[in-house]
C-alpha cells in the first residue's frame, strides 16, 4: 500500500508518512523486508522529482534507513544508472546525495568494491552537468555580443 502511496498520491503529507513508513518497516524488519524494500527504491528515487523539500527529505530518511540493513548499493545499481539518465536534474542530484551518503557510512572494504561500478553514473552526471553549464555560458556570451 505504502509502494502506492508514494507513486501516485499527490498529498504530500501522505506520500511523506508512507516514506516514513516504509524507512521505519526496513530499519525494523532488515532482512525480511529485503526484497520489498528493493522493489520500492525505483518509486523513491523517481519521486526525488518533488519540489516539496519536506517529501524529499522523508525520500531520503527511507533509503537511509533501508540502506544498511536491508539492501546494498550494489544491489540497486540499475535503479541508480536508471536515476542517472533522468529528464529532471533534481533527481540527478538527490541520487548522488543518497550515494555520497552511503558511501561515507560504508567500510573501506565495501566501498572498494563498490566505487567501481559507480565512476561510469559519475562520469555520466558530470558530462550532463558540464554540458548544461556549457551551453548557458555560451548563451551569455551570445546574449552580451548582441547586447553589444
């Protein structure tokens, strides 16, 4: 129900109680709520598109508390590549905010494993930044040649 609620309700207060919800059910439950816990990651991920700042920070309070317990970096990396390639640059930004934070809580063994898979996500968000920056420099630079 809480997958739903955090998909398709527009109420914010909802959808951020359901992020809670299912934050708390994977810090409690750990390895029993494993599998339902990778499935919601896709729905929390795409939802970081809100602009509300009180769902966003819920969003990430559940990946926080699901991360250790109940799933691995590596084992959300599609969910991570697919966050990579999406339209809105806010969640670009709010999946690696989640992965920077993960990454510092990890032991150097676990992160050794995993930085690897991750370079191609980073090279491919810092491509996309760079080239939006590129192209806002060159519209100033037109705009103040025309502007003369």
């Amino acid at each position: 129900m809480q997958i739903q609620v955090i998909e398709k309700d527009a109420n914010v207060f909802c959808v951020a109680l359901a992020a809670r919800a299912v934050g708390l059910l994977g810090s409690g439950l750990r390895k029993d709520f494993a599998q339902l816990a990778r499935s919601v990651v896709p729905s929390i991920l795409e939802k970081f598109k809100e602009t509300k700042q009180t769902v966003v920070a819920a969003l990430h309070e559940a990946l926080e508390r699901m991360h250790p317990h109940c799933f691995t970096l590596l084992d959300i990396i599609e969910n991570i590549e697919t966050a990579s390639d999406h339209k809105v640059p806010q969640v670009k930004s709010e999946m690696l905010t989640f992965v920077i934070k993960c990454l510092k809580v990890s032991n150097r063994a676990a992160i050794s494993k995993q930085v690897k898979p991750f370079c191609n996500v980073f090279m491919k968000v810092l491509v996309a930044s760079l080239i939006y920056v590129l192209c806002v420099l060159t519209a100033v630079s037109l705009r103040n040649v025309v502007d003369g």
